[in-house]
C-alpha cells in the first residue's frame, strides 16, 4: 500500500512536469496545427540558462541565500526562453505559415537539432550537476511514503501556473483572441485582431513554461544536459496527444495520468515482465500509451476535433 | 459631408494563384449609401468583399477608402479604420460563446461604457441573442448566427458595413428580420455594400446596385431601374 502511494506522489510530481510542457505542445498546435519538435529542446535551454545563471550567482553574489539565489535564476531562464520561443517563431515559422504542412514539421526538427548543437558547443557534452538550492532531503508525509520539498514546490509551482493559465485562456482579452484565431484566423482578423501578435504570445508562454519545467526537471534529477529535452519533449507530446492535442485541459490530464502510468508502471514492471525487464525501462509506457492512443482513440482523452483544421 | 466616396474601387483585380476571379471592377459607395452587389454563383461577389476587407490581397488596380489607398493595409488594421465585413458562412467562433463572439467585435475598443451601451443596443435589435449570451455559438441555429455576426460587426462601430449573403439558408421569415436589422443600421448612417443572391430582394431594398457577372460589373443602377430591367429580369429574377 505505502508502495503504490509513493508511486502516485512521484507520477503526480513528473506528471505535473509532463502537463507543463504538453501545455506548450497544444497551444501552439491548436493555434498553428504545428507540431514544434523544437519545444523539449526549449526546456533544456531553460535548464542550462538557470544552471549559469545560478553559478554566476553563486560566484559574484554568493550573499544571496538560496532562495533567491534559484528565483533570479529561474527569471533569467524564463525570460532568455521567451525570447527563444519568440525568434523561434518569427525566423523560422511565420514564413512558412502557409506553407504545406510538412515544411514546418521538418523546419522543427531543424530547430531542434540546431539548439541541440549551440547547447552542446556552449556547455559540452558531460552532464552538468545542478545546484541544490532547494532540500531534496524526503519528508515522510505519511508513514512509509516519502516527498522532498523539491517535489512539493514541483507539485504548488505547476498547479499554480496551470491555473493561471486556464484564467488567462477563459477570461481575459489576449486568451479570448487566443481562442478565436485558434478557431479561425481570418475572421479573427476581420474582429481587429493581429493574429502574428497572438501567435507571438502563444510561442511565449508556452516556452515560459517550458523553462519552467525545465529548472524543475533539473532541480529533481539534479543534472542538466545538452541533450535533456528529447524525452521529457517526447513524453510532452505523448500526454498532449493522450489528452487531445490542441485541447488545454487535455495537456494537463494526459500529463498527469502518463506520470502516473509510468510511476506505477514502472514499480510493476519488473513482475509484469517476469523480470525480463526492470524500472529503468519505465520509458516505455509512454511510447506504449502514444502507440495505442494513435490507433485506437486518435482524438485522445479530451479531445473532438483533430482534423478539422485546414 | 465629403464629396470623396468613403470607398472605391478602380479597376479592381483579384485572383486565386493563376486564375483571375475578380477582372477589373470599378464601383464606389458615398457616405451614407445602402448598395448592393448581386450576381449568379461564382461571379465574384465574395472575392471582392474579402479583398475590401484585407483577407485576399488584390493583384492590380486600386481599393481606395476614405480617398486612402488601403491595397497593403492588413485586415486588423482596416477594421480599426471601420471597415467591418460579415463574411459568407457567418464566420462565427463556434467554440465560443454567444458573448464571447460579440466581444470578439469589440475587441479594438478601449471604451468600456461605450461597449456596454453598444452590447444594450445589439440586445434590443436583436432579442434572441439576449437570451444566449452563455450559450456556445456552435450550437445556435443558422438565424441566430447570423444575427450574432451582425452584431458582433455593429460592434465595432463600423462605417463601412460589408455583408455577405446574410440571408443565406434562412427561411423568409428570418430573412424578413435579419433585412430589417440592416435597414436600422443603415438608418443610423452606417453605409452598407451588401452582396445578396436573392436579387429581388437586395434591388428593393437598396438605393443602387451593381451587377457582376464572371469577375465583371456589367450594369450599375438605382434599385428600381434594375428591377425594371428586362436582361435582369430575365437573368436573376427569374423571368
Ligand atoms: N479559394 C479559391 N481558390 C480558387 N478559386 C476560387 C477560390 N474561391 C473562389 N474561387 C473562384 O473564384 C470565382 C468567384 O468566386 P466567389 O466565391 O467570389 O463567387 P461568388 O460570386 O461569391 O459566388 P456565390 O454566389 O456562390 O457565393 C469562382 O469561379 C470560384 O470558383
Ligand atoms: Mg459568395
């Protein structure tokens, strides 16, 4: 029993990680029907910048305690991310907005490799530790199952931002023209609306949060690499695609309930495969899931519409 | 006011890729006219209402309003102008609700109270869409979505109104009143290009008309010498 509790607390912890960046997955596809590769190598660039930041920090201004210390780092990935998921967008895809949908595809994996590269140039090819700013020492919450107060920031940091998030979607002007170029560019354009600016605005956040879970994944592992958003982005991808690609709370779900899977999966697996495979192998739920969602229930958890946009 | 017309067109031409749907048109609304565009399927009324409202680009000639060139002026940027366009199909955000779609209208308005005022004034044109504001607009009836569209462009304080087949789909009584909504708006200044199939209709309720035929005005006159018309008559009346 305290087994399978501590599997939900950590597939609820990655899970929420998961629904972060499925997040940034489905708002640029429901608004551009694009798949952005590039978005896991995002994150990665968001974990780097916080791991120099903070060793700057730490160099030039080691008075300032820990906390702090991870808050401005995380600002400053956040807002070099923001940048990146805005040049991203405007050098690579506009232009190609109304290209055939291939174009862009293959320009994403282009872009993903091409950040891959500049990361491995500036910070090499070993895996980086990432500084401890916050106690990964585990507090029993209840007795036999065990949370370190990274996860619980983890678990309070994602929560709050996805509300936030769903607030900005539903009930604010910028969300509401969000919705309807979504829906429909031209005639959002006919409404007064600059459908680039919103664009613009859907590539920032979603690359917000991506630095975001980047710093996260990172403060939870305790590395960082140049190569460390391929999974997280792929697993992304299959949670925005389990939840209906293109639908919000389908991120957040389909992220979740793939933490969950993979957690508990993965405490399982070794005796579901008679011990021809163990926890490590966990990666496999996640492309399993995708496999079964892609042929049986395309449209995912949450979703209607898949193909109708043009 | 002005003697310069708040639109015209000279020598239009738009085109899909190679084919040229829109030849070279010539027409002009004064401030204040209610005009219509009639002419049988594929003539290019739609094209050209979409190229005056920024969503297809032209490929020669010349889109002047309020005297101003706009040829290169993004949509956004002419709606800001006042140049509202109702589109075929209605255009209504079905993911959205019916408020929600009206607000869209509104969305370059910084004037709250005045939005509001505008909302009240939608309302009692058009009591139906009152009572499904919360409604998902996806769901309501063709009708009802056109009304929607209507307002949510009167929302934008237009000056220039381009409608396109509002009476489309609809049974004669919801025709009836949806024609009765734009006779207000016209009322109260608004000028009005309107495209419509159904000739009769669109010739007794405008002041003049233009006829297009294959990308082409082949006749222009007021609403009662076309409908005098014999060629008319014979080519979309019916006779
Ligand atoms: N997206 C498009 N691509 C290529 N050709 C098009 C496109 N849209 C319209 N056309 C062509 O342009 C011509 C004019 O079409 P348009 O839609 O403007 O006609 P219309 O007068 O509005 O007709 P209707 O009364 O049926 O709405 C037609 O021959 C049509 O086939
Ligand atoms: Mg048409």
């Amino acid at each position: 029993m305290e087994t399978l509790l501590q599997q939900i607390v950590n597939g609820l912890v990655v899970g929420s990680m998961y629904a972060l960046i499925a997040l940034g997955y489905t708002m640029v596809y429901g608004i551009l029907g694009l798949i952005n590769f590039a978005h896991g190598d995002v994150l990665m660039v968001g974990a780097l910048v916080a791991l120099e930041a903070i060793r700057l920090l730490q160099i030039h201004a080691p008075e300032l305690g820990l906390v702090p210390t991870l808050l401005a780092g995380l600002s400053i990935s956040v807002v070099v991310c923001m940048i990146l998921g805005y040049t991203i967008e405007r050098t690579a895809y506009r232009r190609l907005r109304n290209a055939p949908r291939l174009a862009p595809l293959i320009t994403a994996i282009g872009v993903s490799f091409l950040l891959q590269t500049i990361a491995m140039i500036i910070w090499g090819r070993n895996y980086h530790s990432f500084p401890q700013l916050l106690s990964t020492a585990p507090l029993e919450a209840i007795p036999g199952v065990f949370i370190t107060p990274v996860q619980i920031t983890i678990l309070v940091v994602s929560a709050t931002l996805m509300v936030a998030l769903v607030v900005l979607v539903n009930k604010t002007r910028l969300g509401r023209a969000m919705r309807a170029t979504a829906e429909n560019h031209k005639v959002a354009s006919l409404m007064g609306v600059d459908t680039n600016k919103i664009i613009a605005a859907t590539f920032i956040i979603g690359s917000a949060l991506a630095a975001v879970a980047g710093v996260m994944f990172s403060s939870n592992y305790g590395t960082a690499h140049y190569a460390m958003g391929f999974l997280p982005g792929l697993k992304a991808f299959t949670a925005a695609v389990l939840g209906g690609i293109g639908n919000l709370g389908g991120a957040m779900l389909g992220g979740l309930v793939l933490g969950l899977v993979e957690s508990i999966g993965g405490g399982y697996i070794e005796d579901l495969s008679f011990g021809f495979f163990n926890s490590s192998y966990q990666d496999i739920f996640a492309f399993i899931i995708l496999g079964v969602v892609l042929i049986f229930r395309p449209t995912g958890l949450l979703g209607e519409r898949v193909a109708d946009r043009a | 006011m002005s003697a310069t017309p708040l639109l015209q067109l000279r020598d239009l031409r738009v085109a899909y890729g190679a084919i040229e749907a829109v030849k070279g048109i010539s027409l002009e609304l004064a401030h204040g006219e209610l005009v219509s565009l009639i002419g049988a399927n594929g003539a290019g009324k739609t094209t050209t209402l979409n190229a005056i409202a920024g969503i297809l680009p032209t490929a020669g000639g010349e889109l002047l309003y309020e005297g101003k060139g706009i040829e290169t002026l993004p949509a956004h940027l002419r709606l800001r102008r006042g140049l509202a366009l109702v589109p075929e199909g209605r255009g209504i955000f079905t993911r959205l609700t019916v408020e929600e779609n009206l607000r869209m209208g509104a969305y370059c308005r910084r004037d709250e109270d005045g939005v509001e005022a505008d909302l009240e004034r939608v309302f009692t044109m058009l009591p139906r869409v009152k009572e499904r504001l919360q409604q998902v607009a996806g769901t309501l009836s063709g009708g009802e979505q056109q009304m929607v569209a209507i307002g949510r462009a009167l929302l934008s304080r237009p000056r220039l109104l381009l409608l396109d087949e509002p009476s489309m789909g609809l049974a004669p009584l919801v025709v009836e009143k949806i024609f009765e909504v734009i006779r207000s708006v016209a009322a109260e200044g608004v000028t009005i290009l309107l495209v419509e199939q159904n000739a009769n209709l669109a010739l007794e309720f405008s002041q003049r008309a233009y006829v297009m035929e294959s990308g082409r005005i082949t006749l222009a006159g007021t609403g009662a010498e076309l409908l005098a018309d014999p060629k008319v008559r014979a080519a979309y009346l019916g006779e």
